[in-house]
C-alpha cells in the first residue's frame, strides 16, 4: 500500500471516528441518579483497532479445497504405523489411512478435519491445493478495504457513599461493531 493510500485511510478513519463519537455522546440519555437529578459524569471509552487485508499476519496456509480433500486416495497401512495426527494406530479403521501427494499417511476423520483448517500435511508441510475464492479473498481480493472493530465502553462511577473497595463501577456495559470500508 502506498504512502497516500495510508494517510487517506487514517484520515478518513479519523473523521470517521471524530463522527462516531459526537453522535454517540449526543444520542446518549443523560445518566440520573436516584432523586431525578443529572448524575456524574459517565466514562466513555473508545477503542478502534483497524486491519487491511494485506497487513494480516498470515496463520499459515489456507485450508485445503473440498476438491484436493475428496480426490486424496485410500491406502491400507501396515501395522507398524501410526497416525501423525492422533497417535493411535490403523487397527480401529481396519488398516486403511489415507495418503497424501507426500506420501504421508493418515486416518480418514484426522486428516480431513486437518486439511479443512492447515491446508498442509501435519509432518512435511506438503501445501494441498487451495479454493482460489479464499485465496483472493486473503490477500486483498484486488481491491482495498479495511475491517475497523470499535468497541464503546460505558462506565458510570459510584457515588462516594456507595463505594466499596472490591467495585469502583456501579454500571457498565460495552458494544463492538464491526465496518468494513471500501
């Protein structure tokens, strides 16, 4: 992403967010307290994390395609082996395993809950093929856009008699939401 991009982007989170907040501290109900007064001030707290495609840490291949999944052949195993994944042997699936391109082999449910999370084999890192769709979709898709998460924390302090060591917060409650820019 270049320079301007990114300074187009915090600008205009920043005016987002400057309009965010005014709204929300206008639209919000006075607190009152007991006697139908104003009451103290609540503590509003903001936080913004914001995230764009291309600067996700990347958690390691994506999952393997339904299609590489389904095409991974049958075997039978020896009774020496044992599954990589769950540690047992093939005597409980009547020897059969299956074999990945890497010839590494496995029980038929471990690797395929595997596949559909790594998208690589548990030893070697053999990369399965992937759904082009997510992989798109991972690395951009082409176009810009940006996840922005902001959470509002709302505080209302106890009155001075009310206090307690244990609890320094009468009220509180927070809401995320989630934006996506384009």
């Amino acid at each position: 992403m270049s320079s301007s991009s990114e300074q187009d982007f915090d600008q205009s989170i920043r005016d987002f967010i400057t309009s965010f907040v005014r709204t929300a501290v206008a639209a919000a109900p006075q607190s009152q307290d007991h006697d139908g007064e104003e009451a103290e001030a609540e503590a509003i707290v903001f936080t913004v994390y914001a995230t764009h495609p291309g600067s996700l840490v990347k958690d390691g291949p994506l999952p393997a395609s339904k299609a590489a999944i389904e095409a991974i052949p049958t075997v039978t195993a020896t009774e020496e082996e044992d599954c990589a994944i769950c540690l047992t042997d093939y005597s409980g699936v009547a020897g059969e395993a299956k074999e990945l391109p890497c010839r590494h082999r496995y029980h038929s449910d471990c690797i395929m809950k595997w596949l559909g999370i790594h998208g690589s084999c548990p030893v070697c890192r053999y990369e399965m093929p992937v759904d082009e769709e997510e992989k798109r979709r991972r690395d951009g898709g082409g176009g810009e856009w940006w996840r922005v998460m902001i959470t509002v924390e709302r505080r209302t302090p106890l009155s001075e008699s009310g206090r307690n060591s244990s609890d320094s917060v009468e009220g509180s409650g927070s809401s995320t939401d989630y934006m996506d820019i384009d």
